[in-house]
C-alpha cells in the first residue's frame, strides 16, 4: 500500500527532491497546497497539454457521477435487505460441509454491495453456499441423487427470491449505474496517467484527481500510485514542468 503520510508542520523540505520523497506525498494535502499555491506561469513557459486539460474536466464530471451513483447504492441497500430472502441454512455453510463438498458451493457475495464484499457470518468468517449453476456443472446429464435434488431447488428458489428482490427495490438498476460510472473513471484516471502535463496548473489536475480517487478504496489508492503519481514524476523528468 502506498504511503499517505503529509508533512509535518515546519519539516523542512530535502535539497534534492527524491522520486520516494515525491511518490510518498503527491497524494497528501502538503502536495496538493504546494501545487495548488504555484505561481502563475510565466509568459515564455510552455501552455498546457489541452488533451489534459479536457481529461481534467471528464473525470471531475464521471467523479461527480460516480458520488452520486454511490450514494444512490447506499440508499437502497436497506431497502434491498428489508425484503431480501434469509439465506437458507440448508445451502449455507454448515448444510454445504455435512451434505454436498466443497466442489458444490462458493463465497457468497453480498448482493448488495458493489465492490461484491464477502458475506461475513456473526464468527467474522465468510459462508460458503451451495449454487445451482455448481450442481449443474457437477450433474450435467441431470441425474441428481435425491438429496442433492432438493438442495438445487432450495438454491434456485433462493436466487430467484434475491433477484427479484434487488429488481423491486431498484438495487439492480442502482448497481448497474454504478458500475458504469465506475469503469468510466477507471478509464478516465488511467488516460490522464497516460498524458503528460507541461505546467504546474497541469500537476494540479492529476493531483486533484490522485486524491479523488484513492479515496474510493484500498485498489484505488494503489492504482493512485502506480499510475498518477508516477505519471507526475515522469512530468517532473521530462523537465518541462517547473
């Protein structure tokens, strides 16, 4: 994981500005003042790169498209939950140990999480269920034994029950929307990673953008490393900007 430490107050800056040092505060709020507050550019300085400036304003945009498909996530989630089916013990954990093995079931995945969190039982540890697509796929000449049977159609029941529940609450439509969105920022954070800036209104872009999105979650702060924040040390390299 990358390091978000900020700057100390009165900690003086290093003579040389090291790549580590850079990589290890773009991200930080002393980094992005620092930026901010940089002098106008001077007449004989190089204008801005205008593919980043415009990729600048589409990700403020998709930014504030996906604020706001997130929060619409959040506010039907308790809606989801209120009329979602209980997962039947049958094909929950303990059924799936003592009845059908491993090769029947998988995680569970929270349906109504986006980001497809794991299901956690009150212990902390995660369930696993027993599918109908992996009795399908284990009994594909559809001869199932009795017992295995009656867990497929308790699972179909339950996942038919869950996708009508996400259908009528408006989670399904909700989460669709936010994947969407969330694949458009993707896409528009690692074209500005791709884009070189010439002046510090430039770096200003990508480090309003690299706090925009690590704040989304551990992944993004990672990928906010690995691709603006290098991508503004290779700016510094090119030499053009400052």
């Amino acid at each position: 994981m990358p390091n978000t430490s900020v700057q100390a107050a009165g900690e003086a800056m290093p003579g040389t500005l090291s790549r580590r040092f850079f990589l290890s505060r773009v991200g930080g709020a002393a980094a992005a003042s620092a930026l901010a507050a940089a002098p106008a550019v001077a007449a004989n300085s190089p204008e801005e790169n205008p593919d980043l400036l415009a990729l600048g304003k589409q990700f403020d945009a998709a930014h504030a498209d996906f604020t706001e498909a997130a929060e619409r996530v959040s506010e039907l989630q308790p809606v989801f939950r209120a009329i979602a089916p209980v997962l039947p013990p049958e094909i929950s954990r303990t059924q799936y140990d003592r009845l059908a093995g491993p090769r029947y079931g998988e995680i569970y995945r929270d349906p109504a999480s986006p980001r497809y969190e794991d299901m956690r039982a009150p212990d902390g540890g995660r369930y696993l269920v027993i599918t109908s697509y992996e009795l399908e796929r284990n009994f594909r000449d559809g001869k199932m034994p009795a017992h295995i049977k009656s867990l497929h159609r308790i699972a179909k029941d339950f996942e038919a029950a869950t996708e009508a529940a996400l259908q009528s609450s408006g989670l399904a439509a909700a989460l669709s929307s936010y994947h969407s969105v969330e694949w458009t920022l993707r896409r528009i954070a690692s074209s500005l990673s791709e884009t070189r800036a010439r002046t510090p209104a430039g770096l200003a872009i990508k480090v309003r953008a690299t706090g925009a999105y690590a704040a989304l979650g551990a992944d993004e702060c990672l990928s906010a490393s690995l691709w603006l924040a290098k991508s503004m040390w290779g700016d510094l390299e090119e030499g053009e900007v400052l």
